[in-house]
C-alpha cells in the first residue's frame, strides 16, 4: 500500500531534520581547554643599595732609581750570565714589592746605548763588557723587567740619559758607539766623557727617535730623565762646554740669544718636543724629570749652592710652570735642618711653583743622606713631604742600594714608613682606555668566603672593598691575584658587601658592581 505524506506532515519533518542537523552541528564544536596557571618561581630580589659610598684607597707613589751606569745598581757587573742578572732583577723587585714599593725607575740608556734591543743604538758596554755586543743567550732585558715589574703591581718608568754620549766609565770606544757613528754632534770632555751637543738639530732628533721607539715597542708607565741636559762644568775641568761650532752657525743665522739662553732655549724645546710625542703616540705614559733641586740660589730665599739655570741651562721651573711633564722629580738630596739647601722650604718652594697641579714626588738621598741618623732622617722627610704634598704624596729613593744594602732602612719603611700599601696617584689629566666591570662571584667556604673575579689583562693591580657592619676593609692586590679568601665574620660583625676594582696605569679606578653577600 503507498504511503502517501500530507503537505503539512512534510514541512514539520523538514523543520525537524533542520533543527536536529543544527542541534549535531553545535554538539561537535569544542570548546575551548580551560586555561592552566604555570606558576614559575620568582628570581630572588637582588636588592643594592641606592648608593654606596666606597672608602678612599691611600695613594702614594713610592719609586727607586736603579742606575745601570758603571753597574751602580744592576747589573751589578757587566760579564754576568743571562740567568745572574735575571735573578738580580727578581731580587730587587721582590725586595720593593715586599716594602710596598709601587714603582721601578731603571735606567736602559745610560749614554746612547741600550739595556734593551734596540735599531737605533748599539748593546750597552754596562750590560754585556763591550759596546754593541748582545747577551748570550740573546734576551730583551727591558722586556724582562716590564714584565717581572707589572706582575708584582709595579709600574714600570724607562730612564734615559739624553745627552750623554759615553761615560768615562763605558769601556773602549768600537764602531758601534755612537761617538764613532756620529761624531759631527759630539764633543769630548776633559774628564774622559763624550757629550751630545744638545744645540745640533741630530742630537734632538736622535734623542727623539729612542724615545718614540721605546714608547711604541715596550709597555713602559713612564719616559724619565735624569739632571743632565748640558754637562757639569767640573765634567770639563770648570771649563765652558764646547759648543763652539753650533753656537757660530746660530749667530751667523741671525740669532740674538745671548749664548746663555740659546743654550736653554734648546733644552726648553727639545723637553717640550718629548712631551708631545709621547702624547701623540700613547697619551697615557707619563713623562718625569728629575732635574737637580735648586733652581737658582736665593730662590726660595736663604737657599744657596749650586744653579741649573745657569750651569746647566736647565730651565726646570719654567717646564713644571708650563706642564710639559707629567711628574717632576727635583733632587733634594739635602736633610732638612740644612741652613743653605733645606729639604722643607725647597719643596715648599716647588710645589708653589706647581701651577698646572702636575704630581710633584722629589728624589731622596737615601743612599748617603749627610745626617747622623740616616734612616730617622730618611723617614722624617717622608713625612715632610706629605705634609706638603698632601694627597698626590710620593717620593724616589736615589738609589735603590739605600736600600737593598741597608737592613735598617728596610725595617723602618716596612713597619713605618711604607706599613700598608699604596696605589700611586691617579693622573687626572690624561686620559686612557677605561677599564670594564668586573665579573665577580663568591661562594661560602665553612667560615669564609671565596671571591673570584676575571683577570684583567691591562689592570697593574686589583682593590677589594669588604664591608662589615658599618665598617669598610681594603685591600690593594697585584694582577697576579684573581681569586681572595676573605672571613665572613670579622669583630663580631658578618661580611655583607664585596666590591672589586682594576686599576690602569694612570691610577684611575673601574666601574664596579656591589655584591651583596648576606
């Protein structure tokens, strides 16, 4: 039988398929998965002060000439083996380090020869026993004594004779020496010496290049010269130096210098000329002179002796005057009740005439001071010095056999003088390459804690801050030391803060982290 749907039995059918269709169409839609919170853990709140006010580290430059002229200091003979004078250089800076000594001045040319490998200047009779002959086995003393300095937190200064050509001292002249080599700049002396003359442009050319090859090859802190410019007059027999060549060449050119001055007028331009080439190759090694202590008698009043200004037409009042050093090292090699040359008022006097604020550190006899009591003379002018000098303090001991040959002297600069450490101070007025932060990290050792920190290739030393309570501690640590055991508890008081610092070689200090501990 055919079934048969009604018009309206067929529409509610349809509305019902629809209505089930949208009802399974809805039923298969999913719903989102409900969101779950992952709690992660909160990094612990690194909490530093807002600021934090770091003690003031003690700065004091505290140096030693070691001369190698006539094997003064070291080597302390010229036919030493390659290994003696390596260990005598370790001696010595073992010795300055152990006193808290924080600078070598040593002298690699002592008359137009070389401690050191040099094209421009033959070996030195002083180091090998004959002019131009090379150590055996070969080695780069000045390379040896930047490093073995730098490793014990020394700086290290290269001292040069400007103008000496050959010492009386220096052995048989050979084809090598430089008063074969440029005899036309170079007069002989009636006490056996050979002098440049500083007047002749070769003379301060060859000066020049030395200097510039130094600065350019060797990692040196510091460019020094000692007091000699134009001789002694005693060096030739009291007689005026004979310049008598180059001065007949300036008064033909026209010059109307008395002799006098145009002989300081060339020592004056040849320091300022050193002064700019060193700054235009490596502005931040220093320059130093050490010229003798009195300018002119009279000056401060009631001094009397001797005057650069007129017998060594060395101008040195007018260098420090304009800053055409960096330090200024005048020799007063006087005790400090001398009525004619007192060690106070001539540094008094100095330092009033210090108008570029340049560091201003004079030279110590320490090897034959005229006192009864040497060393408590020795120490007393330390202490002079700074009182007057105040915070940019220093000193340099002439010569370091004041030291390394007299016990006394030594117990008295390690348990007084020299007690604690010092950076030297900084020099504000140059500028180089600012060192980065270091990376420091601790971890708790029974009753210490180890704090290490990355070794800063260009550091000469490394301060560490330690805060207990409301007390800070300092410590002044060479390059060598990257790593410190320090207690966490020190009066009763726990360790809380640990700060640490490089040091450049103008003094200045790096940006530093605060390392919380507790």
């Amino acid at each position: 039988m055919r079934f048969r749907l009604s018009f309206f039995q067929i529409l509610i059918l349809a509305a019902f398929v629809v209505s089930c269709a949208t009802k399974t169409k809805k039923a298969v839609v999913k719903k989102p998965a409900a969101k779950t919170e992952v709690k992660t853990p909160s990094p612990k709140p690194f909490i530093q002060p807002p600021t934090i006010t770091l003690p003031e580290i003690k700065r004091e430059f505290r140096g030693a000439w070691i001369a190698s002229v006539a094997n003064i200091n070291w080597p302390s003979k010229n036919n030493l083996s390659v290994e003696q004078q390596k260990q005598e250089a370790i001696q010595l800076l073992n010795l300055l380090a152990d006193l808290n000594f924080n600078a070598v001045i040593l002298q690699i040319r002592p008359s137009a020869d070389a401690l050191y490998k040099s094209p421009h200047e033959p070996w030195s009779y002083f180091l090998t026993g004959q002019i131009g002959t090379a150590p055996y086995p070969e080695y780069d003393p000045l390379e040896f004594w930047i490093e073995e300095s730098h490793k014990r937190g020394l700086e290290f200064h290269a001292w040069l004779n400007p103008f000496r050509a050959h010492h009386s001292n220096g052995g048989q002249i050979t084809s090598e020496s430089m008063v074969k080599k440029s005899p036309d700049n170079i007069v002989k002396l009636k006490n056996g010496m050979y002098w440049f003359d500083p007047a002749d442009d070769r003379t301060q050319e060859q000066a020049s290049k030395v200097v510039k090859d130094i600065v350019s090859r060797y990692d040196v802190d510091g460019i020094h010269f000692d007091d000699y410019f134009y001789p002694y007059a005693e060096y030739n027999g009291g007689k005026d130096f004979p310049d008598y060549k180059s001065w007949s060449v300036y008064q033909q050119s026209g010059g109307t210098l008395s002799r006098a001055d145009w002989r300081r007028a060339n020592v004056n331009k040849f320091v300022k000329r050193i002064y700019d080439e060193i700054k235009a190759q490596k502005n931040d090694v220093k320059f130093g002179i050490s010229p003798f202590g009195i300018w002119k008698p009279g000056f401060p009043a009631g001094i009397k002796g001797s005057s650069q200004y007129d017998e060594l037409y060395a101008d040195a009042k007018l260098w420090l005057n304009q800053g055409w050093i960096d330090y200024f090292t005048p020799q007063l090699y006087w005790p400090i009740e001398s009525s004619g040359q007192s060690f106070p008022l001539l540094l008094q006097w100095w330092s009033e005439e210090n108008i570029k604020g340049r560091h201003l550190w004079p030279g110590l006899n320490t090897v034959a001071i005229k006192s009864p009591n040497p060393v408590a003379e020795i120490a007393g002018q330390i202490d002079v010095s700074r009182q007057i000098l105040k915070k940019d303090a220093g000193a340099v001991h002439w010569s370091i056999a004041g030291i390394s040959k007299n016990y006394s002297m030594q117990q008295e600069l390690k348990a007084n003088s020299y007690k604690e450490k010092a950076l030297f101070p900084e020099t504000a007025w140059l500028t180089s390459k600012e060192l980065p932060e270091l990376d420091v990290t601790w971890k708790k050792q029974s009753n210490n804690i180890t704090v290490t920190w990355n070794k800063e290739s260009e550091a000469l030393s490394y301060v560490i801050y330690q805060k207990y309570g409301n007390n800070w501690q300092t410590e002044i640590l060479s390059p060598e030391i990257i790593s410190k055991n320090i207690a966490s508890e020190s009066n009763g008081k726990k360790l809380s803060t640990i700060v640490v610092r490089s040091v450049n070689k103008l003094g200045k200090l790096s940006n530093y982290k605060v390392v919380l501990i507790n």
